[in-house]
C-alpha cells in the first residue's frame, strides 16, 4: 500500500469514528440534555469573551511592549473600545435602525409575495392540458408544501433567536468583567497549566499550548477579518446594484459567514428575497455578486489571511458541520471546526511524544544488548 493510500485510509478511518461519537451523543441526546442546558448557560459568555480576547489581545502586548503596565494596558484598550463603539452607534446607528426597522416592516409583505408567487405556479400548472400535467411533477405543490414546512421552521427559529437575545443581553452584562480578567491575567494562565501537568509530560507542554494557541488565535482573528471584509464588499457590490436595505443585508451576510461553508448561502437568502421583491431581475445581480464575492474570499482572501493552519479539507468540514448541526444545533456547527482543529494539534502532539518515547526505548533495548 503506498503512502498516499494508507493517508487516504487513515483519513476515512477517523472520519467513520467522528460519525460514529455523533451518532452515539444523539442516541444518547437525553441523557445529555442537562449537560447541555448548563453548557448553553455558560458557553455563550466565555466564548464570546475568549473570541475577544484573541482579537484584543495583541493590543494588550503591543502597549506592554511601549512600557505600559499589562493593568493600564488594559485599560486603555477598553476605553479605545469604548470609543469606537460609541462612535458607530453615533455615526451609523441611527441609519442602520431606520433601514432595519423599514425591513422588518416589509418582511410580511415579502412573505406574502412569495406565496402568491406559489399560487401563481398552481394555477398555471392546472391550466396544462391534462397529458402535459400528469407528465411534469406538480411542482407547485411540492413548493408549497416545502414553503409551508420552512416558513414555519423558520418563525420558530426566529421566535428562539429573539427569546435568546433577551436573556443574552442579560448574559453579555458578564463578558466585560470576565474580558478584563482574562486580558489582565492571561499570562499567568501557560504556567499554571505546566504546573498542573505530570512531571513525564511537562517538557512537551509548552510547544503544545503555543500550537493551541496560535491555532484559536488564527482562526478567530482569520474569521473575524474575512467577515468584515465580506461584509464590506456586500455593502459595495449592494449598493451598486441599488439593492434596497443594502447595509442591513450586508451586515446579515457578514454574520452568517463565520458560519463554515454553508454561511454565504444563508446570508444570501434574504438578498435573494428582497431583490424579488423590488426587482425580479436584481435577484440574478444578487447571485452574482454573491458568487463573485465567494470566489474572491476563497481564493484570494482566505488563504492570506488563514494560512495552513486551518488546514482542513472541504469535505472534513461538511462531514463536521452536519453531525454537530444534529447532535447541538447552531453552537455546534460554530464550535466544531476550531474544536476538531484543537483535536488535531492535541493528537500529533501524542503521537510525537509516543514515537519519541518509542525510539528511546528502542535506542536503551539495543544499547542494553550490546
């Protein structure tokens, strides 16, 4: 077996397996529905805080490096935040609110049109001579029924997304205080860590931390600079093509690419739909400017800014995707890709140290003989 095959194998193995541990958390969904509820407490104030601290974080260091105390530095680093923040809620807030709330106001309507849209589809079908209709599958119906089943998927999924924004808000109280400490002491976390680790595995654990380190570090800070620049050219290639709600729009693409590979069609869905509305022909400038975006992102944008070190393959990312979607929904599919690459550098890191460990048993076996 040559050495392509046995990588290829050894790939398709740890796939099957990584199925396999979903498979085994949704039969057992019950059992862990309590862990979960605790894990949805607390996951969404430390993982927006860590999010932040990978992003604010070289600020910290930067100022350190001009002589400022890591305290002060901190300080000043929220204050920056402060600022910026107040400045685009002053600057842009009320222009966002008022094409926000004009979209909100419109959705019904939007809806309604694609309902007529349907109906539309229905009678012309039923207009068909009889041969013609029974040879061509009732689309309509098919539509129907499949608008029907994701209209109200998705109200109900809006009716949650508003229900967890409320209590988030409450949650998110929390994320500034806990920022603060994580910026301030997050030094002091490595060698605490190293102490905590068994004296056989200490020497290893520092090359590990500072892989996991630049791994998460990489892929929230990557994340973060291709959303804003997608979102970005949304807003550019919307506002050519006169597409209406064009910021609000561009802000929904730009969120829901940090979702991995399925997030540029879910931001383009409501472009889809508000370009119908306005203009039936501007949804195939909607497309195409989404389609030319994606090719951008991902073949120029994305390996500058990723590198190799999410070096993970397409097909692995969807195999992912759709078993944590299953088995926890939204958080998993956010979680699964950064947590698979932590899985990752964790196992080369076993492997090494068992092979290392191996030739130095080998070495002492043969040195003995002789």
């Amino acid at each position: 077996m040559s050495w392509r095959e046995k990588k290829g194998l050894k790939w398709l193995v740890a796939a099957i397996l990584v199925l396999l541990l979903f498979y085994l958390l949704r039969l057992n969904r019950e059992w862990l529905r309590p862990i979960g509820v605790v894990l949805n407490a607390v996951f969404f104030p430390f993982a927006v805080t860590g999010v932040l601290y990978y992003l604010f974080r070289p600020l910290v260091e930067w100022l350190e490096r001009r002589k400022a105390p890591r305290g002060l530095a901190v300080l000043l680093v929220f204050v920056a935040i402060g600022l910026s923040l107040a400045g685009i809620i002053w600057t842009a807030g009320p222009f966002f609110q008022k094409q926000f709330t004009s979209f909100a106001a419109q959705v019904p309507e939007m809806v309604e049109f694609v309902a007529d849209g349907i109906e539309s589809l229905r009678n012309g079908q039923e207009a068909l001579a009889p041969p013609i209709k029974e040879a061509i599958p009732n689309l309509s119906q098919e539509i129907g029924s499949e608008w029907n089943r994701y209209a109200g998927s998705i109200a109900s999924s809006l009716l949650r997304v508003f229900n967890w924004m409320s209590n988030a808000l409450f949650v998110l109280g929390l994320v500034p205080f806990i920022l603060f400490y994580m910026l301030k002491d997050g030094d002091k976390l490595v060698p605490r860590l190293i102490a905590l680790t068994p004296p056989a595995y200490r020497e290893q654990m520092p090359a590990l931390l500072k892989e996991l380190d630049e791994t998460l570090s990489s892929f929230i800070r990557g994340k973060a600079v291709i959303s804003i620049v997608v979102g970005l050219m949304l807003l550019a290639g919307y506002s050519i093509i006169g597409l209406e709600y064009a910021l609000v729009l561009a802000v929904i693409g730009m969120l829901a690419n940090i979702v991995p590979f399925f997030g540029p069609v879910i931001g383009a869905a409501p472009a889809v739909l508000v370009a119908l509305f306005q203009d039936p022909v501007k949804a195939l400038y909607v497309v195409l400017v989404t389609v030319i975006i994606q090719q951008i992102e991902g073949n120029f944008i994305s390996p500058q800014v990723m590198g190799k070190t999410m070096d993970i393959h397409p097909v692995t990312v969807i195999v992912l995707i759709v078993a944590a979607g299953s088995v926890s929904g939204l958080i998993g599919i956010l979680i699964v890709v950064p947590v698979y690459a932590v899985v990752k550098v964790i196992i080369k890191h076993g492997r090494n140290l068992y092979l290392s460990r191996r030739r130095e048993h080998d070495k002492g076996c043969h040195g003995s003989r002789l």
